[in-house]
C-alpha cells in the first residue's frame, strides 16, 4: 500500500466518524427531553435533589453513576422499595438494612416526602437497563403485576414489597420466598400477617405493613393466588 493510499484511508475513516459522532450527538440531544423525563422536574423533584445532597447521601449510594459503593445503588431505587419502603427506610434503618448498617438521619417527614418524589423520578429515567440487577427486578415487578392484573400486585411493588421478600428469583432476602406462599398460607392467615406479623409468628421481625383495610384485603388476595 502506498502512503497516499494509507493516507486517503486515515482521512477517510476520521471523516465517517466524526459524521458517525456528530450525528448521535445530534440525536442525543434530540432525545434528552424524553429519555430524562425533563417535563416531569417540577418544584418537589427539585427540593428532594436538594434533600439528597444535604444530608450528603452520594458518599455512600451511587445515583446515575455518581457517588460511593458502600452502599446499594439508588438510580432505581424506588423499583426495589416503592415509596413506603424507602421512608420506611429512612425513618428507621437500623430495622430494614443489614450488615452495611445505614445512620439514622433527622429528615423530616416534608424532606422525605420530597426525596421521594426526586428518587421516584430518577427511577424513570431510561438507562438502558442499568444498573443490571434493578432491570431484572423491574421486569419481575412487571411480570407480577402483569400476572393477574390485579391491584394486590401493584401494591406489592408500590408499596416495597421486594426490598424483603422475593418473587420468581427477584427481590431481597430478609423476609421469606413468597413465590409460593399461597400453598402455605390461606387469605385470612396472610391478612392477619399484614396486618400484625406477630399474631401469627411471634418471632416476626416484619413491621405491620403500611395498607388500608381495603389494600390489605386485594394483596392478601394476589399473595393467596401464588401457588
């Protein structure tokens, strides 16, 4: 090969990719509005970014790729726990985490409603299935609801069911395998354990779960149906 050949091939090459790089940028950019769900940043998003950075929780939890390791990645977070399992969480962690054990924090209830709203919005950003483990929780979390379309199934991933119990292979491990927990409990039995876990296991570790009479009723059911 000559060396105007090798040449013209170096220009040719630098020139198709900058073309290939200019124009993903291009759709980058054309695509930001909707794959960061800009439109949804309100005024609470806002303020619960600002509750994040205040009680600096970045040195610990990772978020869209910034922030430490010692503790789970927060980018989906709210897929894992849903909105009552991360106050939950917050107000009391020493119940709900294990070994890495997480500092109490004096967030208010107005701090923690708003952190909420910004993890909740941060959970909807596309990313590509990443992190890996929270795409195959929210397949999962899909899966089930999609199961019986029912809302005791929604309530179970709303209400962060999967942060303790796991369903199909997916979801924490501080609380029993309920894939199956309908060939062991009937309806009644697994309203009782909502509504106070120690009435039927007095060795229970589970706090009662955050559900109206009405909720607890149509989860019991979707759980009773896991057979």
């Amino acid at each position: 090969m000559s060396a105007r050949t090798a040449k013209w091939i170096f220009y040719l090459g630098t020139l198709i990719s900058l073309v290939l790089f200019l124009g993903l940028t291009v759709d980058t950019h054309r695509q930001v509005q909707t794959l960061t769900r800009a439109d949804q940043l309100d005024e609470q998003v806002v303020a619960g970014k600002r509750v994040w950075h205040k009680f600096n929780c970045n040195d610990c939890h990772t978020i869209l790729g910034f922030g430490g390791y010692y503790a789970p990645d927060m980018t989906k977070v709210y897929w894992r726990r849903g909105e009552e399992g991360i106050k939950a969480v917050v107000r009391e962690p020493e119940k709900h985490t294990t070994w890495r054990k997480m500092p109490r924090q004096s967030v208010t209830e107005q701090e923690l409603t708003a952190l909420v709203s910004f993890l909740k919005w941060t959970s909807d950003i596309d990313t590509n299935d990443w992190p890996p483990q929270d795409a195959n929780l929210r397949r999962t979390a899909r899966a089930a609801v999609a199961m019986t379309v029912s809302q005791g199934a929604t309530l179970f991933k709303d209400k962060g069911c999967f942060a303790c119990h796991r369903l199909r292979g997916t979801g924490g491990t501080l609380g029993p395998d309920l894939t199956q927990v309908g060939g062991r409990l009937d309806r009644p039995t697994i309203e009782r354990v909502l509504e106070n876990p120690l009435s039927v296991n007095p060795k229970a570790t589970m706090p009662p779960a955050p559900l109206s009479v009405d909720e607890r009723g149509q989860m019991a059911e979707f759980l009773a149906g896991l057979k």
